[in-house]
C-alpha cells in the first residue's frame, strides 16, 4: 500500500478511535495526516470511500494476523532423535509432532480471532456482521469490495486448510473458526487461555498439552464453567 494512503487510513483509524464515524470531519483527518482535505478526497472520493477503505484494511490486517497464526513450527530433528531414542519410531514421531503442531496453530488462529475481535470492532462487525451505527458501513453488496456475513470466516477456513498437512479436513478448520467465534459473540470473563485453548483442541479431535492445574477452590473461566459442566 502506498505510503500517502497508509498515512490516510492510519490518521482515518485514529479519528475512528475516539469518536463515532458519523462525527469524524474530513477536515481533521486530512490535517492529521498533513495533506489537505482535496488530496484526501482525491484518494478516496468521499468519506463514503475512506469509510469502505478501512473496512477493507481492518479485514486485510486480520488475515495477516490469520496467516502468522499458521506460520508452521518446524520440528526440532534433536527432539525427533530424542524420541527415537526412547523406543519411538522416528517417523510417528515426526507425525506426532505435524498433529500437535496443526493443533497449536489452530488454537493461535482462535487466540487472535477473539482478541482481534475485542479490540478492533471493524473485525468484530466483519466477523459477525453486527454494524453499530458508530462504525463506516460497509461496502455495498455487489461491489468488488463487498464482504458477506460469513465471508472473512470461510476465508479464515479455506486458509487454515491450506497451510495445515495435506489431507487436513477443512471442517475441522471451519469447526475451529466457529468456535473462536462463539467466543466473540458471547464472550467470556476473559480472553481464550491456556485451558480454554486446551479444551478447543480436545473438541477438535486433536492432540492438547493439559490444561494447568485449577488451585483448589479457584474460579473456573466462564468457558471452563460450560465445559466441567459437561
């Protein structure tokens, strides 16, 4: 992206920061961004356009975060060896570890889906297509910018199912993506832990590292309510 535009939607995002969309004035975010108000109406077209920008910056700067998520996590050939050493074949070793490491970066995709959605409410309406009227509407259906409901989801799937093992069941991916998203839609008393992430990837049919050990008589996290439930 452009460095002027950039410095456009940067100054656009932090008038959306502090103040309702329908209040944020051309006129300053030019000035924040040391232009003048025509360079900025010749970038965007409007304020119609910046708003339809920044929608699209906020889906594009989730799905980054989407793909360092799934970055892989190459295998140590030391503790390959190490496994072997202790009567484990190599090769299921080797297979041990692509399971847990899918499992991990599944779990990191849901980490950051719910805190991105918390903190950045552009992903949050992208993701559940619940626009407040404080957020720029998003583009119109139809429109090469357009973003259904659901859209950045089955992205985030098809993704996932690309950057796991081959074979890799793009429901499991999708089944991932939904349950970070119950947790945007109601969420808890605090963000996906180390148990909560546990607990997801237990649901997923995949290998976990337990779950740290609850002090006796602590408070369970709202997730792990519903779970000890079950």
């Amino acid at each position: 992206m452009p460095a002027g535009r950039e410095s456009l939607l940067r100054a656009a995002g932090a008038a959306l920061s502090a103040r309702p969309w329908p209040a944020v004035r051309m006129v300053e975010v030019a000035a924040a961004a040391g232009v003048s108000r025509q360079t900025l109406y010749n970038e965007f077209g409007g304020k119609d356009g910046l708003g339809r920008a920044l929608v699209r910056r906020a889906a594009e700067e989730y799905l980054d975060g989407v793909d360092r998520a799934l970055a892989p996590r190459p295998l140590c050939v030391r503790d390959a060896d190490a496994d072997a050493g202790a009567g484990t074949d190599a090769g299921a070793a080797v297979d041990a570890h692509t399971d847990a490491d899918a499992a991990g970066r599944l779990a990191a995709v849901a980490e950051w889906t719910v805190r991105a959605a918390r903190t950045r409410p552009l992903v949050r309406a992208l993701l559940t297509g619940g626009w407040e009227p404080a957020l720029p509407a998003p583009p119109p259906p139809g429109t090469r910018q357009a973003l259904a409901p659901g859209e950045l989801a089955r992205t985030v799937r098809d993704r996932a199912a690309a950057a796991l093992s081959p074979g890799e069941p793009a429901w499991r991916c999708e089944l991932a993506v939904r349950l970070a998203l119950s947790y945007v839609i109601a969420p808890g008393e605090d963000a996906i832990g180390d148990r909560a992430a546990a607990e997801l990837l237990r649901l997923l049919g995949l290998p976990a590292v337990p779950p740290p050990a609850t002090p006796p008589g602590a408070p369970l996290s709202a997730p792990n309510r519903t779970a000890g439930a079950r």
